[in-house]
C-alpha cells in the first residue's frame, strides 16, 4: 500500500493509523524512518517500533532495514519514505551521478533499485509505503516560444512504481485521500475519506477473505535464522534436501532461499 502526498500532507500519521488497523498491535508496527526522525511526533499514538535510518540511503540500507523488521517479528512495516532511496543523498540518482551520470551507469544501478522494490513485494509482512509528491512542469511550443506549464504533482520516485501496489491513496493538505489506485475494490469508486484505523481493518478483512491455505513463513519465523545460517551452497543444498516438501509448497519460502542463494554467489552488489 502506498500513501502520497506534499509536505504537511499526513503521510506519516495516516500510515501509522492504517497500520495499527490492519494488526491491531503496535508492539507489531515498525517504521522505518529517513524523515529526520518525524516519527517521533506520533509518539503518544502507542509504542510502535522505530527504526531510523540516515545517509547514505541507498537500496541496499532499506533492504537491511526491511529484513530487520521482519526477522523482529513486524507484522506491518511502514517505509517512511521512499523517495530518499530514489532522490536522497546516496540514493540511485546520486548512485548514477557517482558512476559518471551516463545511460549506460543504470545497467548498474537499476538492479540494485528493483532488489529494494523486491524486497518490498515479497516481504511476508504488510508493507506501507511513504512517498513525497512536488509540482511537476511541463514545456509546451507555442508560435514557435517555449511555455512552461504547471503539469499536476508528481511522485518523487522512480516512474511506475505505483504499478507495483495493491493501493496507493494520494493525501492532501487536510489529510484527505482519494484513491488512483485500487486492485481491491474497496475504495476504487467512493468518496474521498480521512484514512483510519479503520482503513486498515477493512483492508485486513479484504487480505483474510482472499488469503490462500497454505504455510507462508511468518514474520519473526525461525527460517530466516536457519538460512542465514548457511553460509555454502552446499549448506543451502542440505537445507533444501532436509525441507524439500515444505520449501517446495511455499513461495515465499523459496524466495527467503533463492535470495540467501544469491548472497552466496556474490551476486549481491554493494553499496556505493
């Protein structure tokens, strides 16, 4: 779920609600904080976890922090925000201007960017997005003179990321959301509305009614120390011979090994 909005707009509140709602536990809730500890405002709300993070916000610094929370248990975790990653100091637009600010420098970096989004979309807890919105400006040709032009708000994060949420709510100065995205059906259509608690209990009754029978690996789950503990291939092989029927009939399971896979080979690039 993503939540959008200027400066002033609630980001970090609306979250927080929508959070509590969907678990019901704040000792459950994390957010992950590159927003000059703004999390600290919401304090009295209850005793959620906090995990703040500061330059240089590279993908990989989210990674650690997403897999932090979920080996803690977090049933839902709050990335406040993600535009740091995208445009902060350290983030792939700095990463690439680094390298030379060449096209060819994103065939380095952009793997590196789709392994946080990775991160985001097969993490076994609910996840919650922040990201900044600015006035975006468009150039138009008029009899021959170049015009600029107020062009709406623009995300600032990499283009398309939207198409990878189940909901994105886009906030305004009084804290009201109205839905550009909604694969749920809960929303899509209504009118604008103040997101709640309430807001994540019915989103918690929407992810119940569709979820499938089967054993997915749950936040804090002991498998997570059991493949970090491999630290061969062959290890990782005997794990899998030793769980083939379980690991086999769970997806997100594969996922937690097929990464641990890639971390072995040194397939994981470094942070710049």
């Amino acid at each position: 779920m993503g939540l959008s909005a200027v400066s002033g707009g609630g980001k970090t509140y609306s979250a927080l609600l929508v959070a509590y709602g969907l678990c019901g536990d704040w000792n459950k809730v994390a957010i992950i904080d590159s927003e000059n500890n703004s999390a600290d405002l919401y304090a009295h709300l209850g005793d959620f976890n906090v995990l703040s993070i500061t330059a240089p916000f590279s993908p990989e610094r989210y990674i650690e922090a997403i897999r932090s929370c979920e080996k803690a248990g977090m049933e839902v975790i709050i990335i406040d925000s993600i535009t740091h990653e995208w445009d902060g100091k350290g983030g792939c637009l700095e990463i690439v201007e680094q390298l030379g600010g060449k096209y060819q420098d994103w065939a380095k970096v952009t793997p590196r960017h789709q392994a946080f989004i990775d991160a985001i979309l097969q993490s076994p807890s609910h996840i919650i997005t922040t990201v900044r919105r600015k006035q975006d400006y468009e150039m138009t040709k008029v009899d021959g003179r170049v015009k600029v032009e107020k062009g709406g708000l623009r995300e600032i994060t990499r283009e398309g990321f939207e198409y990878e949420l189940t909901i994105n709510l886009e906030l305004d100065t009084r804290h009201t959301a109205t839905v550009s995205k909604d694969r749920t059906g809960l929303f899509m259509g209504k009118p604008s509305f103040v997101p709640s608690a309430k807001t994540g209990d019915i989103i918690a009754q929407w992810c119940e009614q569709g979820e499938e029978i089967t054993n997915l690996i749950k936040p804090g789950s002991d498998w997570y120390a059991r493949v970090d503990e491999c630290v061969t291939q062959k290890q990782l092989v005997e794990l899998y011979n030793n769980n083939k029927a379980e690991i086999d009939t769970n997806p997100l399971l594969q996922q937690l090994m097929s990464n641990r896979r890639s971390q072995i080979n040194g397939k994981t690039l470094s942070a710049a």
